[in-house]
C-alpha cells in the first residue's frame, strides 16, 4: 500500500508502508496488552503487527506508532517494522529519526527495495540528492519494476539537472504504470525544461485526466504552448511593421495581444514594446526628422520617467535639437509634455537647479489642466513627476502646497 508523507519543495511524497501478512511464531506475548486490545487473551505477535498495519493503512499513524514502538522496545526485529516505522517518523518531521529506522530495515534485509526507496525520500527532503539518487537506483536493482522509485529518480535526476535521464526515468515509470498522474505531472516540468512545451501540455493534461480533481495537476489543463515561454516581440511582424510606419496606436493594440496571450510576461513585453520604439525614434532623430519624431515622443514620455531606454531617447533628443525647435513644431497639449522630458533630462544630467526651475513652472501649468475635466489626469501626471525632479525637498512641498491651495479656493 501507499500513504503520503511530508511534502518538500511542493512535490507529494509517497512512502511505501508493507502490510502483507508477518510470518512470526503463534508464541504469545506474556505482558499485559490492554492498552492495545480488548481482549482478555493475550495476542499473538502477528495479531500485533496486524493490527499495527491496519492502523497505519486506515491513517491512524498515532495507534501505529504504539505497535511500531512496542515491538522496537521489546527487541523484536523486524525489517518491515523499522520500514513502516520510518514512515511514521517521516510524517512527524523527524526525518533524522526516519532516515535510522530505515537503515536498520536495510541492515536487517538488504534486498528489501521498499526501505531504499523510502530512504530516498528521506534523504531528498535532507538535501542529500547525490545520496537519494543511490538509493532509489538500489530499489529499482532489486525490483526493476517499481514504478515509484523510477518516478522518483526522475525528479531527483531533474533536480541534479539532468534532464534527459530524468526523462527516460520518469517515461519508465510511466510504462510500468500508465495511470501514474504524478509520473505525467513531473514528465511536464521535464519537458517544459527540455523546451519541448507542446509535449508538456500533453503531459499536464493526462496528469488532470487521471486526476481532474486535483487542483495542481488541473491548473495545467488547457494551457498553450505559449504559457511557458515568451516570444520575442521582434517576431511579432504586424507589431514591427506598425512600428515602422510610426503608428502607435496600432502598435498599442498589438501590445496589448502579446500581453493578454502571456500575462506572467507583460512586464518583460512593456520593456521591449518601449525599446523597440526608442530605437525607431533614434533612427529619427539621426534622419533629422522632428516633426516625425514628435508623433511619438510625447507619448514616450507619459509611459514612464525612469525607464532607462527613455531617459537614454531623451538625452539623444535634446542633444540633438534644441527644446525651442521642438516646442515650436509640437502641437500645444504636447508643449507641457516635452518641458517635463527636458526637465527629466535637465535631472540626469546632474543640473538640479534649471531641472527644478522647468518643474516648478510645469507644476503651475498643471493646476490649469486639472481644473478642466477631460484633462484633468493628464495634470497630476505632470504634478507627480515633476515633483520628483526637486533636488530639495522642501521646495517641492512648498509647490505642492501652493497648488493645493489653488485649487481649493
């Protein structure tokens, strides 16, 4: 029979408890019992370890514990004591405990595979994974057959990060034992290492197949190849050439797809989304071509001040051209937008009075923007930022303090 153990590392452990029948002597034990059985006749020790077996079975590891310990202290010695005892002490968390229990199940019968592999166990949640590989090899030695141990050396394997023999070890769990959810769960994370994503999404289904009602094994179903890996943006050729013809609407939408497809990665995608945009705009700039330039800036400059391939785009820009020129071409809602950009830039280069001098002017102009309604948000966006280009703080609050002002009269 099989019962869980400790988990370790989020992985279920399965610990093999044996509960054939124990060929003792019909000799009876002389001391009172009562504290184990109702019956006036003193009990034989296979009537003992049976019903220490039925106890651990059933998941009253407290009642088999008794048995276990009762047998241990009298001086009995039994290998699949020690084993079945070695499980329980795994499942208290006394894994230094566990780990001499199973070695004395060795010593009493080395050709005992259940016990190596329950050591295995063992030594994987002590980190001992060199250790662990050895002794799952010595269970599946003396029985080629056991599924559990081949499934087992796989993740050790895996963890040791050989993959391709972690490979073959799980698939022969597998052919051994078809139904083995765990074995096709862990094949997945194999496969998903490996880069062969299509063939771990079928892996994670069989896995919920077997299992629909666990909730790990379920998580996986359905999911796309795609989940586990980000493609480049740059092979995104409607997004490129949106790109190339200084749409950024268009571009946005595109954005947003490769977001929606792979949430997990749309931090990664923003960053590329907004590199691949500065590096257009430089190539601009190098055609000396403002007005162009100008379609897209401003809305660089919204995204984020302390991005570091805007702040690069900013310092090429305004050593490039000159902000008068700039301010000159750009539409008027644009205007305020460029001064926060030369502010930010004034602020990289270390020239902390003009950039405070530009944001305690932006931050006038803002109060009008919020007192209107429609661009209100894009007023305390200019307030926010501009507030964190004051090398003095006090100065700062005294700005903020006089718009607040403003607008409450």
């Amino acid at each position: 029979m099989v019962e869980s153990s400790n988990k370790h590392q989020g992985e279920k452990k399965v610990s093999k408890i044996a509960t054939f029948s124990v060929p003792f002597a019909l000799e009876t034990i002389k001391e009172n019992l009562s504290i184990y059985t109702n019956n006036p006749s003193p009990p034989s020790k296979e009537q003992i370890i049976k019903e220490a077996y039925g106890f651990h079975s059933q998941g009253n590891t407290s009642e088999a514990a008794k048995y276990y310990q009762y047998f241990i202290d009298r001086g009995f010695e039994d290998h699949r004591v020690f084993c079945n005892y070695g499980v329980v002490l795994q499942n208290l968390g006394k894994l230094k405990e566990a780990e001499i229990s199973y070695r004395k199940a060795i010593e009493l019968k080395p050709d005992f595979a259940e016990s190596y592999y329950n050591l295995g166990l063992i030594l994987k949640d002590l980190e001992q994974l060199k250790k662990a590989e050895e002794s799952y090899r010595k269970a599946i030695e003396l029985n080629p057959n056991f599924a559990e141990a081949h499934s087992n050396l796989g993740g050790i394997l895996k963890d040791l990060g050989n993959l391709q023999a972690a490979a073959l070890s799980t698939r022969k769990a597998l052919k051994l034992k078809p139904n083995y959810a765990k074995a096709y769960f862990q094949e997945g994370i194999i496969l998903k290492l490996l880069g062969r994503y299509k063939d771990a999404i079928q892996s994670f289904n069989k896995a919920s197949e077997i299992e629909p009602r666990n909730a790990k094994y379920y998580a996986f179903r359905g999911l796309k190849p795609s989940y586990f890996y980000r493609e480049p943006l740059t092979k995104n050729k409607n997004l490129i050439k949106s790109i190339n013809q200084c749409n950024w609407k268009q571009s946005k939408i595109f954005l947003e797809k490769a977001c929606k497809d792979t949430p997990k990665d749309t931090e990664i995608n923003v960053n590329e989304f907004i590199k691949l945009w500065c590096d257009y705009l430089r190539n601009i700039v190098d055609q000396d071509s403002p007005k162009k330039l100008l379609e897209i800036l401003t809305n660089l400059i919204i995204i984020d001040e302390r991005n570091k391939n805007i702040n690069k785009l900013l310092k090429y820009v305004f050593e490039s051209f000159d902000l008068s020129l700039l301010l000159e071409l750009a539409e008027k809602k644009d205007k305020i937008l460029l001064t926060l950009g030369y502010s930010q830039y004034k602020f990289q280069k270390k020239d902390f009075v003009e950039a405070q001098f530009i944001a305690s002017n932006n931050i006038k102009q803002a109060e009008i923007l919020i007192k209107r309604q429609e661009t209100e948000d894009l007023g305390w966006l200019i307030v926010r930022r501009s507030l964190r280009l004051y090398k003095q703080k006090n100065i700062a609050r005294d700005s903020l303090t006089k718009l607040i002002n403003n607008l409450s009269h």
